[in-house]
C-alpha cells in the first residue's frame, strides 16, 4: 500500500507543473473527518520488544496503527507510555516510509508522532499530501484529528485542479 501510494504520488507530482509558495506555514484542510482520539488503537505487526526500563514497546515490520476512521502504517512504531504505565499511550513515533490515511485524503513523510493526548500528528521530511487531485508537498506537516485541519511548514510546494476532478 505505501508503495502504491509513493509511487501515485511521484508519478502525480512529475506529471504536474509544480507552483511553489512562500516557505511560510500553509494552513490547510486534512479532510472532513475529526477523529476520535479516545477510540481504542489497535497496532499489528511482524514482531514487538518491550522494554520495561524506560516504558516502551517498538512494533517492527509491516506496522499498521488504527485508530477509528485512521490508519498508519510504517516499518516501525515505538510507543511511548504517560506516567501511569502501560494504561496510557502518550505517544507514537513512526519511522521507515510512514503513511497517514483518513478518509479520502493520504500523506507519507520518513516519520511522524501521534501525540494522543492532543490528537495532533507531526510529520516530518519528504512529506507528500493529496487530496483528491490535489498535491502538496512539504517539509513538515501537523494535523490535527479534532479539527480537521493541517498546518505545513518549510519549502510548501502543491498541484491545485481546479473544477473537481
């Protein structure tokens, strides 16, 4: 599935003439779905290490995070525990070729955090996002999964289609 995706994307932004903007922040719509932060996560994977330490598992292998309407994949995914131990994910930190789904719209970026207090996602480096047939990339993109709303940052490149399809 990542795969599918980088290369849609690649073959999406090649095709396309690329206008740049500005290297300021770009804020934008991440679809019309507002996550449920509370819902249960569910990951799977080829294998999992605990370690009881510092309070943390790391998921290696084909990772797929659910959470609700959302889903991320990645070669590795380190969760991180609150202070009330294992009862309370506080974080995960994505890494190997992330890829972001929630409802129609897709981003992939080298890694990303889920902070699941806040609901709010970071994804950083090679970030690719589209929406329909629209394109963006950038540096580092943030969404947030109670509004529905995403911020990018640094060199923010897109493709815009006007007239719906």
């Amino acid at each position: 599935m990542a795969r599918r995706l980088s290369l849609m994307f690649g073959a999406m932004l090649a095709a396309a003439s690329i206008a740049a903007l500005p290297a300021t922040a770009q804020t934008i719509a991440f679809g019309g779905i507002r996550a449920d932060t509370t819902a249960e996560v569910q990951v799977s994977a080829d294998s999992l290490t605990v370690d009881q330490t510092d309070g943390s598992a790391v998921f290696i292998g084909n990772v797929v995070v659910t959470q609700g309407a959302m889903r991320l994949a990645a070669a590795e995914v380190r969760v991180e525990y609150g202070r009330d131990g294992q009862r309370e994910i506080e974080r995960l930190l994505a890494s190997g070729g992330v890829t972001l789904v929630s409802g129609v719209d897709a981003a992939e970026a080298d890694s990303a955090e889920y902070s699941i207090n806040t609901g709010s996602i970071v994804m950083i480096g090679n970030v690719v996002l589209l929406q329909g047939g629209n394109a963006l990339s950038t540096e580092r993109l943030t969404v947030d999964l109670v509004t529905g709303a995403a911020t990018a940052e640094g060199r923010v490149q897109t493709t815009l289609r006007p007239g719906g399809d």
